[in-house]
C-alpha cells in the first residue's frame, strides 16, 4: 500500500537573493514523500512564484490527486492527472525516487543516460552594487560558470566588473526580462569585450517578436518564455538557447520530452532550477546530462539544505547520496 505525505518548508538562503523582480531571503518549497512496502520516494519543488505558484497552492493540487497517488498510478498517469508545475514537479520527483529504489537502478540510467558525465554548474551573483559585483566576482574567479543578474540600472558596468574580478570565468547575463529589445541591440556590442557566452530572457515575453532574426555575436535564452512543449514552436527563429526548469514543465518525465522536441527543432539546451533544496535539484542533474550549459545553484544559494545533499566544489556537482534521492 502507498501513502503520500507533503508539507510545507522554508530554506534560509546565505544572503538576501536579489533580482530584476524583487529580493527573497528564503526559499519557500513543498516536501513529499511516497511511502510503500518500505520505501520512500522524495520530491521537492519550489514552484515558479511569477505565474502565481504558492506552497499552499501547490499543496492543493497534491491533495486533489491524494487518492490516485495512493492507489498506484505511475509517472505517466501524473502527466495527465495534474498541470505543468511545481505540484507535479515534486510528485514526479518521488516517484523517479521510488523506481529507483524499487529497482535498484539509479535514476540516470532508468531516465536512457549512458556515461554518467561530471555536471557543472554556474553560480549566481545577485543584484548588487558594482564594487559588491567585483568583490563576489573575485572571491568564485575560479568557478567555471558564473551568472550574473542584472535589471535596468547600469547591467554594462555590473558585467564589466564581474570580468574584472573574475577574468576566466564564462559568463551568463541573465535580465530577467528587463530589457528593450532596442536595449538588447545596443548592449550586445557592448558586452562582446567581456566575453559574455550567454544572454538569459534579456527582453519580455510579450516583445519576444522583437528577436525575431535576431543575429547578435551573443546568442540569447529563452527561459520564462518557455514552460512546456506547447511554448516550443513560438520560440523559433527569435531565441538559440532554450533554459529547461522542471518546476516549469512538471517534472522530469516531461522536461526529457521537451529536452529532445527542443534539440529536434535546433535550440541549444540549458537546464536550469527555482530556489530549492537538492532533493528539488537533484533530477535536473539527470537533464543535465544533455546539456550543453548547466545552472542548478538553487541549494549552493542556502543556508541550509538536506542531509546528504548535493556538494558543490568550485561549480562542480556531486550527486546526492544515494539514500536521499535517486
């Protein structure tokens, strides 16, 4: 017999997160777990706030498919039972978490993963102040990956002193849709000197027609601009990249999916994460794995996480023990 439990939790992040939306000091999730014949599946989603997502929403719609979980039903029955979101997310987490426990296969190879590749991660820097940006720059220079989040104020001074303390480090620029597009076309020749490899949603989704032939020496992301395989065939000819985050399709199963439909159509592919603990984060490393850039810092943002979680070391991830997930 299965039962299902989900609560409510709240990580402390390091330091207040600030970005062209607004400043979190915590991260705010949902916890389940999927109990039977002794085992425990664990999933974690933080849900995407900006399309309205609560933990008590999300609680919500878990309790609304409470008795089909109960009575069985597996990853693909989830994908019909309850929407794209954090609520599935975590559910379809629990149960990867539950298959591989049950079968004694990890995750990555039930998911078609061959040669388990080292994944690593950008870190983020916050909004800050420019001499804050450099100082921070500074202390991750010998990170691989560094993002570096920016609104409308000043982003060519914020990058420029991410380079000036970080000289080696690639370089993510993530706007989060704070930008023209006629502030796009001129801040690309100006960011080329600073080597940046990579624009994240520079522009709203709205103006997302604006990119269309869009040409830049810088290639650009889309990341709120896409959820689900139905936001796929818009995004074609206006953005190179797209940012996979299973708290926006729903969970693993389905981001596969979308990761290959996305490789068919020609983009790029990125996997990225909401705030969250490793049991949140865990599965996108198994995306990860067919992707060419990596940003899964949600737990190296905490305070706090799980017992046996993921261990970064200079942006590189370590899977989770394997008693906590997968």
């Amino acid at each position: 017999m299965r039962t299902l439990h989900a609560r409510p939790h709240a990580w402390k992040l390091r330091e207040p997160f600030a970005i062209a939306r607004g400043v979190r000091s915590e991260a705010r999730v949902v916890i389940v777990e999927l109990h039977e014949d002794g085992l425990v599946g664990r999933g974690e989603a933080g849900g995407i706030a900006y399309q309205g997502e609560t933990p008590e929403s999300m609680l919500a719609q878990i309790e609304q498919v409470r008795a089909e979980m109960e009575r069985g039903c597996d990853r693909h029955d989830l994908l019909r039972l309850l929407p794209a979101g954090g609520a599935r997310h975590a559910l379809d987490a629990a149960l990867w978490d539950l298959e591989a426990r049950r079968s004694g296969v990890p995750a990555w190879t039930r998911a078609g993963i061959g040669q388990w590749q080292p994944v690593d991660s950008a870190v983020t820097i916050g909004i800050r102040d420019v001499a804050a940006y450099e100082a921070t720059a500074r202390a991750h220079a010998d990170y691989p990956w560094l993002k570096v989040k920016v609104g409308k104020g000043s982003p060519l001074d914020a990058v420029a002193a991410v380079r000036r303390g970080a000289p080696r480090a690639r370089l993510i620029v993530d706007a989060n849709q704070s930008w023209s597009v006629d502030e796009l076309r001129a801040y690309v020749p100006a960011l080329q000197p600073f080597g940046v490899d990579l624009l994240e949603q520079p522009v709203a989704v709205a103006h997302s027609d604006g990119l269309r032939g869009y040409d830049g020496a810088i290639p650009v992301c889309a990341d709120e601009a896409l959820s689900t395989l139905d936001d796929l065939p818009g995004l074609v000819g206006r953005y190179q990249f797209v940012n996979i985050k299973l708290d926006k399709t729903g969970g693993l199963t389905a981001a596969l999916e979308l990761a290959a439909a996305a490789r068919a159509a020609g983009f790029r592919l990125m996997v990225g994460c909401m705030l969250g603990g490793s049991v949140s984060v865990a599965p996108g490393m198994v995306l990860a794995q067919l992707c060419e850039v990596c940003d899964l810092d949600g737990p190296w943002l905490q305070a706090e996480d799980w017992p046996g979680g993921i261990v970064y070391q200079r942006g590189r991830m370590s899977m989770p023990e394997p008693a906590l997930w997968g």
